[in-house]
C-alpha cells in the first residue's frame, strides 16, 4: 500500500511538471510554424491516447514515466514532401530552433514562480527568526552567538523565515569558510516593541564552516550542523508511551522514567534526548532514568533507521508524555505579503536556489560534496509521498522545487539535453550553418553516456538509502 501511495504521489506531483515542460515545446514549435507530429508524456510503448483529426498529431501517455518528448517534422528522421518542407525542424532559423528547444525549461521556471508566488501569498503564521539555542561545540557556539538575538541575515542576504535561513546555509554546503551572521540584539527588539527610540542594536558575526555539513555532520540538516535552532518548547524528558518492538521497551525503559543523563551528559528536555538518540544509530547508549525517586542505569541501543534522504538516525521506540505547548509572543510572527511584493520575492527565491543547485553540481564535480548526494527518481518519489503526508502547502513547495531542478537541468549543456541542442543550435547562428550530423552523432552519444552514467549513479544512491 504504500508503495502505491508513494507511486500515485510521484505520478500526480512529477505529471503536470512534464507535461508542462513538453507543452512548452510543443506550443512554441507551433508558434513557430513547425509540424508537430506528437506529443508524448513518458517514453517506450504507447499506452494510450488518441490522435487529433484536426491537426493530425499524436497525442499520448507512453510506458515509461522518466520524462516525455515532442516529436516534430525533421527530415534528418525520415522523408519529407516537398510542400511540407517549410513545416520541417531542420529549415528553421537557428534563433527558432533555439526558441524552441529553451521553451520546456522556461516553463518549469514559470511554474516554480508561480507556486512560489502562491507560498509567499498564503498567510502563516512561524517560528521569528530568533536564536532559541546555540548547540555547544558548533560553529555558532565557536562565534559566540548569542540564544535569543534575531537572525536577520546571512551573508548579507536578508531573512525572514527559518527556511530562508536553511536555504542560505545550505547553499554553503561543502565550504572551509567564514559564514556572516547578522543579529538584531534582544535589547533592541525589546526598546522596538515599546516604541521606545533605540539603535538598530545590528552585529554581525563570523562563524567558520569546514567542510560544512559533510563527514560527521553528513545528514544533518544545515541548521543543526551551524549550531544555531529555533525556538523550541521545554518538554519534560518523561516517558509517555512505548513501542511494543521498541529497544526502550526491551531494555528496561519503563512508561513514567525521567530520563537525566545519556552518556554522562545532563538531559534538561526531551528535544536534547531526542537528539543525542538520532545521532546515536546501532550505538550502546548509557541511560539514567529517575524512577519512583531513585536512579536507575539502563543500556539502550537505538535501532538504525533511513529518513527519506537515505540518513541514518536512531530510534528506540519512546514517546514523550503528552504536554500543552504554548510559544511565547516574542518568538511568533504571521508572515504575508501582498500580490506584487510576493511575485518579486518568488523570483528571488527562484534565482537563488538556482544558483544553489548549479553550485551544487559543481561542488560534486570537484569533489568538495561528495557524490552521494546526488538523488534519483526514487528519492523524487519518496519526498513527493512525505510531502502528502504535511499539507498542501509542502505539496506545491516540492512541486516547486521539482519543477526548478528539472529547468535547471535540462539547460546543462550536454548533448541529449536542451541545453546540449541550445549550445549547437548557437554554433549554428554563429556559423551560419549547422554541424555536422558526425559531429552531433560524436556529441550525442558522449551525452548519452554521461547522462546514463549521472543515472545509474542518482538510481544507486537511492537504492543505499532504502537499506
């Protein structure tokens, strides 16, 4: 069952994004005077479909949903009659051509716009960006950040929301750096909020990174392995519940427990508990619990897990005792914009994690990320069916994020691709004629390799992460 949640998921988030990415091709080729012969959503056998007495083209779903084609009249793939052909791809000018070709990546940019654009527009209300705890040993704790100070930006970039923070941090992935952190002082936001006059109470500080979020930090998410997280409720580590086939359970771990310490060190609240166990996956882990007001010493290994990344975390099967959490005024924000203000803001954080995923791939290149983070249409899948299981708001920011990879990467320049057609298509303009068809022939199937070679890699990866 769930494997066919997950499968519905993938077909109803990644669909609309093909076939949006196709109908760009297609509408521009026809716009351009060029025959359309079909236009397919997946590739392989026909499933289904039907073919328009008007037009003449072939519309259908094919077998296998890794992508989609729009096949157009070319004389290089068969004879053309003489009074079609004007109508063919190959006679048309360059500046078409390469219209035509860049049509399906501009229309995954327009749609990652667009539900952004929704995102931004929908009020909510979050976490203010103030610094709720700095993680001992961290880099935010080596720059001496201090817990209750407001982020407001990073790297000279403005932010307003935790995950515009992760985003900035994130994009540093891999670095031996300074990372600037801007901070709006607790004194300053206090006079503000009395409408009394102040300073801006603004300090910026350096944290230095090395090689963020990799070796021992692999996994972790950016704000956890900076240091510095939002506001969190204190929770009482007392145990509420545990899981029949749980380690706690079997290990001696008893429902009412406080647990004190893990390893010797102090546990004040059931987040710090709860993180000591995640990053503790298949270790033997020394617990003191106050039971009946008396300590008792337990040995409990946390079963190793997989988060929808394929991440190693640890779970032993305890669930907190249940408490009402109320979050202080001063840690809250409704966050909104009006129709103008959050179309420039989606184009911004369009721009941004654009550039983040091509700096990515670069990192990959040249080794400062290692290669497993590159993911495949199984990880896709699995993140689509997570995103179900939050809210739609979550369904249209994966879409979007989706949507902005496959713009991002269909413009590589690697032949096969639409950025590799781009790039010979302006060899062409350039020219004044195009190459030859050995020389594409040479370039296609180098594209073909590395993109069955970039596949492989991404399917593999995914694969570790189920096991």
């Amino acid at each position: 069952m769930t494997f066919l949640l997950t499968l519905l998921a993938a077909i109803f988030v990644l669909g609309p994004l093909i076939a949006l990415h196709e109908w760009g091709h297609f509408i521009v080729a026809r716009l351009c005077g060029v025959k359309v012969l079909t236009y397919s959503i997946g590739f392989g056998p026909k499933l289904a479909g039907w073919t328009s007495k008007k037009s003449g083209i072939d519309y259908r779903i094919s077998a296998l949903p890794l992508g989609g084609y729009v096949k157009m009249l070319d004389e290089r793939e068969g004879e053309v009659a003489e009074h079609e052909q004007h109508l063919a791809f190959n006679r048309q000018h360059p500046l078409k051509k390469i219209a035509i070709v860049a049509a399906g990546p501009i229309m995954n940019f327009i749609i990652a716009i667009a539900l952004f654009w929704v995102l931004f527009m929908t009020p909510s209300e979050q976490l203010a960006t103030n610094i709720g705890q700095v993680l001992p040993d961290s880099p935010a704790a080596m720059a001496q950040l201090p817990a209750g100070d407001k982020i407001v930006a990073i790297d000279g970039h403005e932010v307003q929301t935790w995950e515009a923070i992760n985003y900035r941090l994130a994009g540093r992935m891999g670095e031996t750096d300074n990372v600037s952190v801007t901070l709006q002082s607790q004194a300053s936001l206090q006079s503000q909020s009395t409408s009394s006059p102040s300073a801006t109470g603004l300090q910026t500080y350096q944290a230095t990174v090395t090689r963020f979020m990799q070796g021992d930090a692999q996994g972790k998410d950016a704000l956890t392995s900076f240091g510095m997280l939002p506001w969190q409720p204190d929770i009482a580590p007392i145990i509420g519940d545990l899981s029949a086939d749980g380690a706690a359970l079997r290990q001696g771990l008893e429902v009412g427990d406080r647990i004190t310490a893990i390893n010797d060190t102090p546990v004040a609240d059931w987040l710090s508990a709860t993180r000591i166990i995640r990053d503790s996956p298949e270790v033997l882990l020394n617990f003191t619990v106050l039971r009946a007001d008396k300590l008792v010493q337990l040995q409990i290994m946390p079963q190793g897990k997989k988060d929808t990344l394929g991440n190693d975390y640890g779970q032993i099967g305890a669930m907190v005792a249940q408490s009402e959490i109320v979050i202080p005024d001063a840690y809250k924000t409704t966050v909104v914009y009006g129709a103008g203000e959050a179309l420039v803001k989606s184009f911004e954080k369009t721009e941004q994690l654009a550039v983040m995923t091509v700096s990515s791939m670069g990192k990959m290149l040249s080794g400062v990320i290692g290669l497993e983070n590159l993911s495949g249409p199984i990880t896709i899948a699995k993140v689509a069916k997570q995103s179900f299981d939050i809210s739609w708001e979550m369904v249209l920011s994966t879409a979007a994020l989706i949507s902005l990879s496959l713009a991002v990467l269909n413009l590589l320049p690697i032949p096969v691709l639409d950025g590799g057609h781009i790039v010979y298509y302006l060899i062409e303009l350039i020219r004044g004629k195009p190459l030859s068809e050995g020389v594409q022939m040479i370039g296609l199937n180098i594209g073909l390799l590395l993109l069955a070679g970039f596949m492989v890699l991404a399917i593999g990866n995914d694969i570790s992460r189920l096991f």
